[in-house]
C-alpha cells in the first residue's frame, strides 16, 4: 500500500464577517497517497479553492479552523509561519488556473524559476539558471534559452502554463495542487498540458490533488474522485466506481448535466430553405495600422490578420457552430459581424447589402444582437435590471410597442428568471442568472440571428446545461438562427446543425454535424476532434 502524503480529517473552516461566522468547509476528510491523483470536483462556490489555499496555508486572519491536514505526518495547522515558509515550493506545489495571475509581469520567467530553486534546493544563481533552462525543455519548451529570458507578456498562455508547471515540479515535491489549471487555455493547450501532467505525473509519483470542474477531463487522469457540494463531501472513491454507480444526487446532477454529442437537443438537419439569412463574403479583418508613407520612412508595417476572407452562411433558424483555439478568429468575426470590428468583404442580411459600419443601420442592429463571454463586462453595474432590459426596447421596439414593468417581466420570465429581479443590479444576480439577463436583452428586440460568443465558457457544467437548454427553448419558440462560438465541441455537437472551424485566421472546414465523423476533414479539425476529452457519464 502506498504511503499517504496529505491526510485530510475532519477539516472545518469558518470565515468571519460583520454577521457573524460564515462556513466555507464542513468536516471534511480525503487523503492522496504518493503517485496518486485525487480529483476534486465541484461547482463554483462549493469549496474547492477554499480547500486549496487551506492546504498551502494562504487563509486571511478573519478564517476559523477545525481538524487537521497533514503532510506526511507533519499537521500543517500546528506549524509555524517560518515552517510553512520552508514547506510551500519544496515540499508542496501549487499550479494556479491563470498563469499570468501567479507570474509576476516585472521579472523575466527564467528570474522567477531560478529563486526557487535557489531558495528551496541552495543552488548557486548559476546553477539554478542552468537547472532551469532543463526543467523548461523537459515540460516541453522548444526554446529554453530564450524562454528564460522572456518576460510573462511575451509568452502565450499554455508556454506560461509550462513555465508554473515546470516551476512546481522543480524542487520535487511530495504533493502538488492543481486548481483547474487548463480552465484559461484552449482544448489543444489543454490536451498538451495534460499530456504534460501524466508524464511528469508518472514520472515523478507526486501525490496530485486536481481541482477541476470539468468532469470529463477529470475522468481522464485521475484515480478517485471527491465531490464537494457547499462545502461538504458528498461522494468520494475510486473515479471507475463513482462515475458509473453515483450514489449522491448532487454527483448524479453533475453527469447528467455533462455535454453528450450523442445527446442531440435540436434536429440534426436545419430547417428546410434555400435563401440564407446572412451570407459572409470574404470578410477580413486587419488590427493595427499601416504607418503613413512607412516605406519611405522605414518604418516596419504592424498590421496583423484577424480574419482572412471568411465565406460562410447561416439559413433561417439554423445553429451554426464557430469552434477553434484561442485566437482563432472566432470573436474577431462576431464583433466584425455586429460592427465592433471594421472589415473588408461583404455581408448580405435578408436580401441587403453591407460592406462597411455605416450600412449597419437600426433596422440591422435589431436583427442581429449579440451574447458576449462575460456578463459582468457587458451588464452595466450601475443600472438595475430594468434599466438594462428597456434600452433595447426603447431603442428598437415598435412604435406603440409596450415598454412598461409587465413587458420587463415577460422579458424576465422569457429567460425563466422571477419578474422582481428587475429590481436587482448586476452583483446580486449569479453568473448564470447575469447570463439569462444578457440572453433576455439580445432577444428583446426580437432579432432574427444572435450571435452568442462563448457564452457558457465561464459557466458550472449545471448551469451550463441550464442555459443551452434556454437557448434551445428560445430557438424552437421564435425560430431565431444562432452563430454559436465556443471552444467545447462536446457541446456544440449536441446542437449545431453545422459546424465551422477556424484557424489562425482562416475558415479551414465547415461541415454538417451528421457528416462530422465519417466525411473528411482539414487536419486541424482533425486534431480538435482528437484532443477532446471524452463525456465523463454515469452507467445508464
């Protein structure tokens, strides 16, 4: 039997605030022995981070404690600050969910690496700049020596992931957290860096405690699974055993609300028309400009390419499906689309053509509303609900159109939210309540297409679940066509009609969604297909 290294028991935390103590944990008990991953799952706010920075023993002055956790014996709720001081990086690791949250933007990367192997190992700065250019080409690097030197700006999200990784693993610990460290990248980085996590997994026999709300990705590394719910473990064994024969009805919530490609929510064929509703003619975009007389003056061009004259088209009451890695295009087209964006090509929308922001007039506002990412960037905090739901009525209703409370409530209950969250701002809402507003503003001017650009990225799998299934709802009752952009094909693939992959810029494969496994494909769809994570479900 393998050695336990972290020993969780009985392990209690209270936060105070000005009404009294509130609790974040509640007797909570797991253990993760040496070469084992631990994968704790959960939803937003049910303790999973709380957890974590228990561990690494980050907690504010206000938090009250209970139990015991223990590192190979040691109880770190009994240490001192000075042995804690000498525990964290050496013999307990964190690998944080954004990389440029735990790097620091003023020191090069190799800096940063280098002081922890120099405080942790008492390496010389020589030598640890030495140890450090081979931990980066070990975690895959293929420039070391210039990585070192490069700063956290100057590096993409998964080579700073790399970077952390490559960092927690430097001074070989006994333990290492990982708090959703693939949550910031797209699915290729996150297939590599989970790719990256097995091997050095394997090869070093660290205990892993996984902190992850994704179930299928959980379902690919680790060897037991906890379930935490408002604080408290509801299931924990060994991940065949939990997946397949749930026993809590939180856990069996959470696989069920788990995307299915074979779990169709729509019609696989769009509804039947020959006229499509918008066409996109060879539309680019460039960021940046040309610098005046630049030849003349030497001056380098700094233009760069967001889209590279894209065609595509989307027919009345159809779901089309835009997927593709960070930077890809996709948002580029949909602000281009909406006039966020200035373009070159052509857009024909219900017979009318538009080749720049000024043939964007009111009528094709109204038509065309987008979704954005983050409702907190996109609700005004200053302004109730409201206030946010009868601007675009004001805006784009019809003469005579109905603008009072009751036309705000339907607009609510649309969105299956209570008509008194009208009253309600912005913070006291959920993220996916936040979202709902952001669905009910876009359909209040009752648009023909809406673009919904990552709209669930930032969402728990339940409350994801929740919102497609409004969406779809929404789609059925006003037959209403979506751009539907997101870098999860597991879900796109229970509702597209059509899926269109883009790459660096360009449109490289659109494809039916009942053609997606049997007709060929451009090798980057290819690999898109490959690097996804197969549904974690439970046994029917």
């Amino acid at each position: 039997m393998s050695e336990t290294i972290l020993d969780i028991a009985g392990y209690g935390l209270d936060y105070a605030t000005p009404a009294g103590f509130t609790r974040a944990l509640d007797d909570v008990s797991l253990s993760v022995a040496k070469g084992e991953v631990l994968g704790l799952v959960g939803e937003s706010g049910s303790g999973k981070t709380s957890l974590a920075w228990a561990i690494m023993r980050y907690l504010p002055q206000s938090a009250r404690e209970a139990g015991s956790i223990a590192l190979t014996g040691q109880d770190l709720l009994k240490a001192s600050e000075t042995e804690i001081d000498a525990i964290r990086g050496k013999r307990i690791g964190m690998v944080f969910q954004d990389p440029s949250t735990s790097l620091n933007p003023t020191l090069p990367l190799g800096e940063q690496l280098a002081e922890v192997l120099v405080r942790h190992r008492g390496l010389t700065r020589k030598q640890a700049w030495a140890e450090g250019e081979e931990r980066l080409a070990h975690v895959g690097l293929k420039v070391p020596r210039q990585m070192m030197r490069r700063y956290p700006h100057e590096a993409s999200g998964g080579e700073k992931q790399r970077v952390v990784i490559a960092t927690a693993f430097a001074c070989q610990p006994e333990c290492i957290i990982f708090d959703e460290p693939t949550t910031a990248l797209d699915v290729i980085t996150a297939r590599q860096i989970l790719d990256l996590f097995k091997e050095l997994q394997a090869e070093t026999g660290v205990a892993s405690l996984y902190i992850s709300h994704d179930l299928a990705l959980v379902s690919q590394i680790a060897t037991k699974v906890a379930v935490i719910h408002r604080g408290r473990i509801v299931e924990q064994g060994a991940l065949s055993e939990v997946f397949a024969r749930p026993q809590d009805a939180y856990t069996k919530k959470l696989l069920a609300a788990v995307p299915r490609p074979d779990h169709r929510l729509v019609e696989t064929s769009a509804p039947a028309t020959t006229t499509p509703l918008v066409e996109v003619e060879k539309v680019s975009v460039l960021y940046g400009r040309k610098p005046f007389l630049g030849n003349l003056l030497g001056r380098a061009n700094t233009q760069f390419t967001g889209n590279r004259e894209v065609s595509l088209s989307v027919m009345p009451g159809e779901i089309l499906g835009i997927v593709g890695e960070s930077g890809s295009g996709k948002s580029t087209l949909a602000k281009a689309m909406t006039g966020l964006n200035r373009f070159e090509g052509e857009i024909r929308f219900a017979g009318r053509r538009i080749t720049g922001l000024s043939d964007m007039d009111r009528s094709y506002r109204r038509d065309v509303q987008i979704i954005f990412q983050h409702p907190d960037s996109s609700l005004n905090p200053r302004q109730r609900i409201r206030e946010i739901l009868s601007r675009p009525l004001a805006l784009y209703g019809e003469p005579g159109a109905r603008r009072d409370a009751a036309r705000i409530g339907e607009l609510l209950e649309q969105v299956r939210l209570p008509a008194a969250y009208a009253e309600r701002y912005p913070h006291q809402l959920s993220g996916g309540e936040k979202q709902r507003v952001a669905i009910a503003r876009a359909f209040a001017s009752k648009p023909k297409l809406v673009i919904c650009d990552e709209i669930t990225s930032a969402l728990d799998v339940s409350v994801q679940a929740s919102v497609v299934e409004l969406l779809v709802d929404l789609q059925k009752r006003f037959g209403t066509a979506y751009l539907f952009i997101t870098h999860d094909l597991n879900l796109v693939r229970q509702i597209a009609h059509r899926i269109a992959v883009m790459y660096r810029g360009d449109l490289v494969d659109l494809v039916d969604i009942a053609t997606l496994s049997t007709g060929p494909l451009h090798p980057y769809t290819q690999s898109l297909l490959e690097a996804v994570p197969a549904p974690a479900t439970a046994a029917a």
